[in-house]
C-alpha cells in the first residue's frame, strides 16, 4: 500500500496528535494514581489520630437515657395521681335544679 503526498500530508500530523493524546492519558492516570495514593495516605492518618471506639461516653448516655426515661415516668405517676385528686365528683354538680 503506498501512501501519496497528500495523504502524507494529513496522516503525520495526526499521527502527532494520537501519540500526544496517548501520552496525556498515561500521565493523568499516574496523576490520578497519586491523588488516590495521597488520600488514602490521609485518611490512615486520620484514623490514627482519632478516637475509632468509645465504649465510656456509650455507656454514660445510655445511663443518661434510662435516668430520662424514669424521670418522664415519674412525672407521668405524678401527673396522674393530681389528676385522680381533682376528678369530678360522679354525680354531684353535674345537675342544677331550677324548679322550685
């Protein structure tokens, strides 16, 4: 297959740009390989430098949530035996008579 000159003309600068784009995309993955690489780096050293478990402050609200829970409890009691203490009597004043 033998090329012309004018095919010549077209296809070595194309031939430029292809092994240009190529290039590019071999850097931008070494590129995008040490962004990744740097994150993770980040990320380790975040982890080492915060606290991953904390069993006291679990167990302290849960102690804070019972004691929350009893309270509201109580106050529920409470709340019920002044409204037992202020019920209506069943039959007196319920009725007025106006005769008479």
């Amino acid at each position: 297959m033998s090329l012309k000159g004018v095919e010549l003309q077209i296809a070595i600068p194309k031939t430029f740009d292809a092994g240009k784009v190529a290039e590019q995309m071999q850097q931008q993955s070494a590129v995008n390989q040490a962004n990744a690489q740097a994150a993770s780096e980040r990320q380790l050293e975040k982890n080492r430098e915060t606290v991953l478990e904390s069993n006291n402050t679990t167990e302290a609200s849960l102690e804070n949530k019972d004691r929350e829970q009893a309270e509201q409890e109580r106050k529920k009691r409470e709340k019920k035996e002044q409204e037992m203490k202020q019920a209506k009597h069943p039959f007196k004043g319920n009725f007025v008579d106006f005769s008479g």
